[in-house]
C-alpha cells in the first residue's frame, strides 16, 4: 500500500541583504552623531564652568529712589524759655529768704531780704545833705531877689547882682545834685528786698541766713536762680547738607528719654542764617509748649525733623559702592552681558550709610556692593544673592 504523498514545503521571498546593511549604518550614524553631540554638549559644559570659575562673584543691588519726605534725627539741648541768676545789687547780710528751690512765683514777688545798715545811714546822710542845699538854695534865692530890686535903683552895680544870680543858679544845682544821691541811695535800699523778676520756678538757691552779701555778679555769687519753664527752648546744630531745608516753619517732634514712646510737637522759630567755620553746622532753635511743667530744661532731647525730600530728582546707593578712583566718584554696574561697567557719578549729601548721586546713574542699573580696589572696566562678574541678615557672605564660586 503506497503512503500518502507529503505537502509540499512553502518559501517565501528571500529577505535582501543591503536592507540590513542600511539599517546596521543608520544606527551606527546614530551613535557616531550621539558621541559627537554628547562630546561637544560636555566640552561646552566644560568651558562654560571654566568661565564661571574665572569669573569674579559679586553681590549686586539697585539704587533706591529719593523718599517724598525724609526724616532727620539729631541730639538738642533743652534750656528755659527765661532763666537768670539772680544777684544782689546791695552790700550787707542776709536777714531772711522766704523762698526754696522748686517754688513757683510770681514777677515782683519777694525772694530774700538783705540787712543793710550801712546803707540806711548813708541815705539819711544824704537827706540831711539835702535838706542844707535846700536851704542854701532858698536863702540864695531871697538874696538874688534882694539885689535885683536895688540894681533896679542903681544901688548895686551889675557885677554884684550878677554875682548873686550865679550863686543862686549854683545853690539849685547842688540842690538838684543832693536830691538825686538821695533817690539813688532810696534805690540802693529797695534793693535790700530782693524780687523775682519774672514769673518762673526757682531751680537754685545759694545762700543762707547770716551769709554775707556782695552787689553785682563780678564780686559776689547768684543768691537764687529762676526759670521760666512754661515753654522751652531746644537747639540743635544742623549739619550743612540739611541747612537749606530747614527754616521757621518746618515741623519737627522731640522725644526724651524719661517719657518713652511720648511725642512732643514743636517747630522752628529761627536759626542762625550762618553756618559755624569749625563745624560746619547751623544753629536752629524750636520751641516746645509745657504748661504742665512735664519736660525739664537741661534735658537731653531727641529732635526728629521733617523735612521734604527731593523724589524725582535724585537716587541714593550705599556707601559701599563707591569708588574713587583719578577719575574721581565712580561706581561699577553690572550688564546684561555680566561684564562691569565703571560710570563716574555726582554726589549730592552724605546720608551715612548711604549717598545721593545727583547724576551719572539710572535708577534700574545693577550696582556692586563693596567692590574690590582692582575692580577693572569691562571685567566678567557673575552675580550671587546677597547674605542673609546674621550669615557669613557668600563664597566665590570654585569651579568644581
């Protein structure tokens, strides 16, 4: 019996060989372009931290623009509206004074009484005194009338009548003279009671009962010294950047320390017009109102000024990012392009930590703070952030 014939075996078409070629080459142009790129990508990194390590790191910032109104703080010295030593204008012992530091009295009121016997003898001296010229002076005027009458008859010559008129014209004088010593003497014994001179507060008293008692402030101390504290005066030396802006009329508060967190308005009254050669500062006086007595003179004070600024017109940078150079004030600013760019600049006042640039500089430019004396033109920087506040600065960058 004859097997059944087997199917016959199918064969697709054969599969070129150049197709696997292409393949294979495009792949391998693949990885060959990949190396290459990958290469260059590195090589490119490279440089670019090459340059980034050669680069100076710096800490930038912006100007700040001029505020509409700035506040001005400087030390003032308070003193009394009024206040005077009060000395004696009479020579004797003190009998009695009636009253002590820290009384409030009135103008005219009575402060001490002085004894003084020598002068209450000369002044009954000189009424006596007075009262002979008196005399005299009536006795030459009867004799001049006498004369007159019998020159009119021609008893007496001329010469004589006139004799007797000038002697009459000279016993009215001595007359006049006597009384004038015994007002002056009058005078010199009022001042035996000693009165305050304006109202005020009495701040010293030196002297005592029994003590001995010199006229005039060249040979003898103040007895008592008053004040007149219902308002104070305050002055304070203004440096001369600041002079210009501040006049009368400009507001101001003070503040001390024995009242903290308290303000007292005050203003300017008037300054000197004139700024002082040694210190180049201007005298300004301001007035502050104390009714209550609260605020001492002698004090120290606090003045906060306001002044108007000048916004528009100027910019400020910190102090630490000036220059100076031959050229004279520069600052360095930094470009889009990370390249420095030195720009001399016009300075306007000095604010201490900070200075106003007049001109030279645009407000949107990036600044160095503290930049280094060997700081060249056209140097690559790169920027790092600022430090935060109570941190170390930031470190250059190394490159690794």
């Amino acid at each position: 019996m004859n097997e059944p014939d087997s199917p016959p075996t199918r064969k697709g078409p054969p599969i070129p060989v150049g197709r696997y070629a292409l393949i294979l080459g495009i792949v391998a142009l693949v990885l060959a372009l990949w190396g290459v790129i990958d290469r260059v990508l590195f090589r490119n990194a490279l440089a670019r931290e090459a340059l980034a390590a050669t680069a100076l790191p710096v800490i930038t910032a912006k100007p700040t623009a001029a505020p509409a109104s700035e506040e001005l703080v400087l030390p003032g010295s308070v003193q009394a509206f009024i206040e005077a030593p009060i000395y004696a204008r009479t020579s004797g012992y003190l009998r009695r004074w009636v009253t002590d530091i820290g009384a409030h009295v009135r103008q005219g009121e009575l402060l001490a009484e002085i004894d003084a016997p020598e002068v209450d003898q000369q002044l009954h001296q000189a009424q006596a005194d007075l009262a002979t010229a008196q005399a005299n002076s009536q006795l030459a005027l009867t004799t001049n009338e006498r004369w007159q009458s019998l020159l009119a008859t021609h008893s007496v010559s001329q010469q004589d009548a006139d004799a007797k008129a000038g002697d009459l014209a000279a016993k009215e004088a001595a007359t006049k003279s006597a009384n004038a010593n015994v007002e002056r003497l009058r005078d010199l014994e009022s001042f035996t009671r000693v009165l305050a001179p304006f109202d005020g507060v009495i701040t010293q008293r030196n002297t005592d009962v029994g003590a001995l008692i010199n006229p005039g402030s060249s040979s003898g101390a103040a007895l008592f010294r008053e004040a007149d504290t219902h308002k104070l005066r305050v002055y304070v030396l203004v440096p001369e950047p600041y002079a210009a802006s501040t006049r009368p009329g400009v507001g101001a508060e003070v503040r001390f320390t024995e009242h903290p967190g308290q303000s007292f308005p005050a203003s300017i009254v008037r300054t000197a017009n004139a700024l002082d050669p040694a210190l180049r500062t201007l005298q300004v006086e301001l007035q502050v109102d104390n009714p209550s007595g609260e605020l001492f003179p002698g004090a120290y004070a606090e003045v906060h000024f306001k002044l108007t600024g000048r916004a528009g017109e100027s910019i400020r940078v910190p102090i630490n990012a000036l220059l100076f150079r031959a050229q004279g004030m520069q600052v360095a600013t930094v470009g889009a392009d990370s390249h420095v760019k030195l720009q001399s600049v016009t300075p306007g006042r000095d604010f201490g930590t900070s200075i106003e640039v007049v001109s030279g500089l645009d407000a949107q430019q990036d600044i160095i703070i503290n930049p280094p004396d060997s700081l060249a033109d056209g140097a690559l920087v790169h920027m790092v952030p600022a430090p935060a506040p109570n941190q170390p600065p930031a470190k250059a960058a190394s490159g690794k």
